[in-house]
C-alpha cells in the first residue's frame, strides 16, 4: 500500500512539474487535457507508471520520486512520442527503451548540475532522449503521425475557436501545445491548472506570450505555420519560470521575465534553421538554453536584489512573495548571522550610527555602550577615576558564532578625560563570523583579554573585560561591522538581533534593531520553565478539538506529531495534511518559520498566536510580529490580492503582542495595530499550561474566531519521550522550507 500511494502521489506530481507545480490538483488537471487525446492519454499514464517504477526499483530517493522529478520527463517523451509516430510493436518497445533511459538521464543530469552549476534539471532529459528516439525510429522504418496539417485547420478544428477572438485561440493551443495538444480544450484545462495553481503564474504567463507575438509581428515570422505556438509556449515557460519561481515575483521580476522571453524568442529564430535542417522540432529547447543562461549569469552578481533570487526551497510564486516578505518584516537582518548585544546586562547606547562624536564617514555604522544608573548617571562620584565608572571591567561577550583573527593586547587604559590618538582602537578584537562579515569590539582593558588569534568562539563566550584604551576618553565598549579583518577597517552597516529596548513605556523586544543614542538595551533572559510549556518531544501526538467559537460544537479533532525533516528541520505535523516548521533556542525563543496547508488547522492557529515567544516571562514585555494576509483572508478574495501582490509594497497584519503569567498558565495575547477608535482586525490568545504545554489556542480574525483546546491524555512513558533539541540541526543551520 506504502509503494501504491508513492506512485499515485508521484505520478500526478510528474504531471504537475511540468508547469513548475507541485500540487496533486493541477497534475489531475493536466492528467484530464491529455485525456483529450486518448492515444497521448494512455502513452503519458503508462510511461509515468513506468518511470516512477523504475526510480522506486532503483532506489533513488524517495522524496525525489514523490515529487514527480524522474516522471515527467518520461511523460514529455511519451506524449511526443503518441503525437508523432504511429503506434507499432517497434515504435512501443523504442518508447519502452526511451522511458527507461529518461529515467537514467534525469538522475545523472540532477545531480551533475545541481552540484556542479547549482542549476535546475528542467527538461533536458527530455532534449537528449526524443530527438535519439525519433532518429532512431526513422532509421528503423517507422511511419510518423502527422501532429497538424496546417495552421488554419488547428485554428478551425474545435468549435469553442469560432467562438472566441484569434489571441485567445492562439494563446490557449500554445499552452496545449506544451503537452502535444495544440487544440483549445486541453489549453484551457492547462489555463485553468496554472490559474488554480498560482494567479502570478497566470499574468507571467501572458507576459511571455506577448512578448512571443511582439516577435512574430515586428519580425514577420511566417517560416512554419506552427512557429507562433512553438515560441509562444517557450516564451510563456520562460517567463513563469524567472518571474516567480526562480525570482521572487516583483516589478523587476516581471521585467527579467519579459526579457528573458524575448532572449527564449530570438534563440528559436536562431535554431530554427539549423534543428530544420536535421528535421528535428524545436520542442522546448529555447526555454532551456534561456532559463540556463540568465540563472547562472544572475547567480554571478555581487548583490541579490532587483529581481530577488529565492533562496529558499521553491514553492508557488505566491508562496515565494509570501514567504520572502514575511521573513524580511519579521527579521528584518541583513545579515544570516544573528548578532546579540556583547554584554550582560543593562546598558545605554551612548553613540549610534553617524553620532556626534567619532562614528563619521567611513566610520559612520558603529556603537558605543556604557552603564547607566537609575539617575541617568555613568559613574560614582565625580567619575575622576576609571573604577567610578559602572562599565569599567565589566564582561564584554563574543556578539555571535565565529572565529578570532586579530587581538591586540598592551595598550594601557587612559584617565577620563584623555585620550590615546596614537593607538586609537586600544585593546581590540577581531572576529570572522562569515564571508565578508566580522565584527570588531574595542577598548578593552589591558591584560584582560580571554582569547586568541585562531581561537573559535560561540555567542556569549567571555572575550575580556570594558576598559578605557585608545581613543576613550570614559571607558565603553565600541562595536562595529566590517568587511575585512584589519583593526579599523570601514564600517558596514551595523545592527542587533533579539534585544529587549528598555525605557519609560514596557520593554519592547526587538527582531533587528539599529541602536540610536539613548536607547537602553539587553539580551533577552530566557526561563528554562517557560522553554518547557513549548517543548515538544518527538513522535509524541498531541490532540486538539477545533470550534468556531467558545461555546460551539466541536467541528473535529485534529491530532499534531512532531517530526523532523531529512535537513535537520524541527516541524510538526497534522493528520489534516498542514505542516509547521518552527525552530526553539533559548537565545531566540520558539519561532514559527512557515505553515503549510494550514488554513483552518491548529498548525494555522498556532502560526498567528504562537509565531513568535521569548522563553522570558518579564511583566509587561512586548514584541511585534507579521502574519501574512493570505493565511486569513477568504480564498474569493485571495484571487485579486494575488494578482496585485508582485506590485505592492507589503501584504502583512502587523501584530503587537504581550504576556501575562497567571498562576500555573502563560497567556500570549496579540491585536494587531489599529488606528484610534477602531477594534483589531485580528486578536489572538494562546494560553500555556505547566506540566501540559499549549492548552487552548483563539484566533479572531474580520469577527469570526476559531479555537482549539487541547484533548489531554495519559502522558507516555519516560524512555520514549525524546526532546527534539537532541535531533534538531546545528544551531548555525538555517531552515530549510518545503513545499506542498
């Protein structure tokens, strides 16, 4: 049953790859536009058995199988193979031969260029089996199918063509023509599997379209009367698979789709002599050649930005735009390190980016911190000597993961009120924590530095004590980011990741923070009995009853798993088909990173309640968070937000949220920000019990409320409840994301 339910699951995902999908859905769509033809329809469904067979028998991976990589070039073989030659024992067993050897190809052509060029496999397989195969076929005597007699009988062979305006038509047999259907009724099954799978898809769709027919316009392109279709599909590929799939959909993403349609376009101008002469198809080589020239030029540049590249597993363009703007709001970084305070404790920024004293010019992004009092005051009394000041001698803490490439010791503290302008870094250290990032902290009191060149350090590791050297005229701690390791080296730009800003109003944590002159900041103080309520232990199911409201019937339960992924990824699980990956450290607190399918499931409800908890249960702490509007608003409505979204700024509810410990519960309420007189638009309460863990979950979102309560159960056994801290990834790893 396990081996039936992978191939049922890859044989529609094969389907669906080939227009960059995933979704089970649109593989049974495009499974119905071949059905148009049975003859394509039953070469296609076998070789897609076949094939996946096949990559099952081999052992190849499982996960690849699933997701249709080594079934759906078999089925673009078979397809063409059904609409260009007649059926025979001969041309079956060659058919037989090509799948098999499709199946080979891909494995190899996956692996060499992933590894070795970070690229996509896409259909090129597909290239080196069936031109082998029809070249074969034709030194073996057997007689082709006539795929069209002409193009105006592919115009006038379906009675929906005389219906519907010229464009149309020849939009619609393009995108048939991709599955060797050039006929209107499989194209708007095709249509209608793109529109069902992403609406940006749609519009990129179009856009490559056009930009196909500009071509054949301007350059009066009348050498085949299948041309138009064959670059109209080419160019419409082209342009979904750059302007959403690979690039993160945007105005620049749209404009590098079109440009990279017309570059698919002028290559097919290019080959159609030469494959004319061999007496080969065109078939889909332009889409290939293009999607390999611009992803690997784009993949050279020193800045990834204007289109952005997705690099994170690919999902719909949706899910991409999604995915990308949510993770940008919520984190905010610039940086994949994540850089706390270097201190313990509270403190003041004294000077921030561009202050007014010595963070100027090259030397802009930089901060000084010292030690305030409850009066606003840096030292004891007349602050004469360097041990009347708070700071003086206090930790100073490695900001992140990396390892020490320069120290320098010797220089002696100056009194306050002086300064050493001759050594002005003083007592300095110098960390690489990644390619062109490190972090220099100065000032330190001589004889006091811990560590040394070569030496790795984690975040939060000693690396001496604050003192006065250099140019100080008051000890303090100077930090700053740089690109190299030289003491000294010109700033880049310079930001904190997780701290709590304390002030007048209720501490606020921070995802990213810029510090400014007057800020008093400190790391986060996690409780190791708040890191339990969220604490899931692997493989141990927890139930929940969903209702509309408090008092409602239940509408179902729904059971969540804990589970790890094959990279290392902490996620859970739910028996609805949602999924949640989540990451949980003591420095960060419990993190939702994305949710799947989770729309009306306890994995969606915890993505908006729970998407963000600092293990620290200080009174009246607060924080900010950003859920994406796509997980809450109506699917109807969900259409035309989709279609605007590559062109708007943002598509995001921020929400403001704050803790409350009540006896043996911790509550987390949220609302999001709304203008004076107006109620939230969302409100969200998650209430967390000791010994339990999460006990009910709420969300209110436009006046209707969905809840969850927990059903308890007897708790298992000690031996098989395992933390999944023990199994999680390095804590450097970056999550992965998956798709459905």
């Amino acid at each position: 049953m396990a081996a039936l339910s992978v191939l049922d699951e890859a044989l529609l995902r094969s389907y669906a790859q080939i227009l960059f999908a995933r979704s089970r859905v649109v593989g049974l769509l495009l499974l119905a536009a071949t059905a148009l033809s049975p003859r394509l329809f039953a070469a296609a469904l076998l070789a897609g058995l076949c094939a996946n067979v096949t990559a099952l028998g081999l052992a190849l991976r499982e996960d690849l199988v699933r997701s249709g990589l080594f079934g759906y070039n078999a089925l673009l073989v078979a397809l063409g193979w059904a609409a260009l030659l007649e059926p025979s024992l001969l041309s079956v067993a060659l058919l037989c031969v090509a799948v098999l050897a499709s199946v080979f190809i891909t494995a190899a052509v996956h692996s060499a260029l992933g590894a070795i060029f970070n690229l996509p496999a896409l259909t090129v397989p597909f290239l080196v089996v069936f031109p082998l195969l029809l070249a074969t076929a034709k030194a073996l005597g057997v007689p082709a199918a006539q795929l069209a007699a002409s193009a105006s009988s592919l115009s006038t062979a379906s009675p929906l063509a005389a219906l519907l305006p010229a464009p149309l038509v020849l939009f619609l047999r393009s995108l048939g023509a991709i599955f060797f259907l050039p006929r209107v009724e499989a194209g708007l099954l095709v249509l209608l599997a793109i529109a069902v799978n992403s609406r940006i898809s749609l519009l990129l769709a179009l856009v490559g379209f056009a930009v196909a027919q500009v071509i054949c316009a301007e350059l009066s392109v009348v050498a085949h009367p299948l041309l138009p279709l064959v670059l109209g599909y080419n160019c419409l590929l082209v342009a979904q698979a750059l302007g959403g799939v690979w690039f993160v959909p945007s105005l620049s993403s749209f404009v590098f789709a079109g440009l990279g349609a017309l570059v698919a376009g002028l290559l097919g101008l290019g080959l159609l002599p030469a494959v004319s002469v061999g007496g080969v198809p065109l078939l889909v080589v332009p889409f290939n050649l293009a999607v390999f020239l611009l992803l690997y030029a784009m993949r050279q540049r020193t800045r990834d930005q204007h289109p952005k590249s997705v690099d994170f597993l690919l999902g719909t363009p949706e899910e991409n735009l999604s995915y990308f703007r949510t993770r940008l709001s919520r984190f905010g970084a610039c940086y994949a390190v994540r850089l706390r305070a270097p201190f313990l404790g509270r403190w003041v920024c004294t000077q921030g980016v561009d202050g007014d004293r010595t963070h100027k010019g090259a030397w802009r992004h930089a901060f000084d911190f010292e030690v305030r009092d409850d009066d606003g005051a840096l030292h004891r009394g007349d602050g004469r000597a360097l041990e009347d000041y708070y700071c003086y001698r206090l930790p100073v803490l490695s900001p992140a993961d990396g390892t020490v490439v320069k120290v320098v010791d010797g220089v002696p503290d100056t009194p306050p009120g002086h300064v050493n302008l001759e050594q002005n870094w003083g007592n300095a250290v110098v960390i690489y924590h990644a390619p062109g990032l490190y972090s220099l902290i100065c000032h330190f009191s001589p004889g006091t530095l811990e560590v040394a060149e070569g030496q790795p350090v984690r975040a939060g590791d000693r690396l001496g004590l604050c003192g006065s050297s250099g140019r100080a005229p008051r000890p303090h701690i100077h930090f700053q980011l740089q690109a190299t390791a030289r003491v000294g080296a010109p700033t880049i730009h310079a930001e904190l990741h997780d701290v709590v800003a304390e002030g007048d109003a209720a501490p606020e944590l921070h995802s990213t923070l810029v510090a400014n002159a007057g800020d008093v900041l400190r790391n986060l103080e996690p409780e190791e009995e708040t890191e339990r309520l969220l604490r899931f232990c692997y493989g141990e199911a927890q139930s929940f009853v969903l209702r509309r409201a408090a008092a409602a019937a239940a509408m179902r339960e729904e059971t969540v798993t804990p589970d790890i992924d094959l990279y290392g990824n902490l996620l859970l699980r739910s028996d609805s088909g949602a999924t949640l990956f989540y990451d949980a450290r003591p420095e960060r607190g419990f993190t939702v990173y994305d949710a799947l399918s989770a729309r009306r499931s306890v994995l969606g409800l915890m993505q908006v309640a729970l998407g963000r908890v600092p293990f620290e249960t200080r009174a009246n702490l607060l924080w900010r968070d950003v859920i994406p509007l796509r997980r809450l608003a109506p699917w109807w409505s969900q259409i035309a937000r989709d279609l605007l979204s590559p062109f708007r700024s943002k598509d995001g509810l921020e929400v403001r949220y704050r803790v409350e410990r009540r006896g043996a519960r911790l509550v987390v309420r949220g609302e999001s920000l709304a203008r004076r007189g107006e109620r939230p638009r969302l409100e969200s309460t998650a209430v967390l019990r000791d010994g339990l863990g999460i006990e009910s979950l709420a969300v209110t979102y436009g006046g209707a409320t969905l809840r969850a309560e927990r059903v308890e159960q007897r708790p298992s056994s000690k031996k098989d409840r395992v933390h999944l801290k023990q199994h999680a990834a390095p804590a450097g790893t970056a999550p992965a994301r998956t798709t459905p």
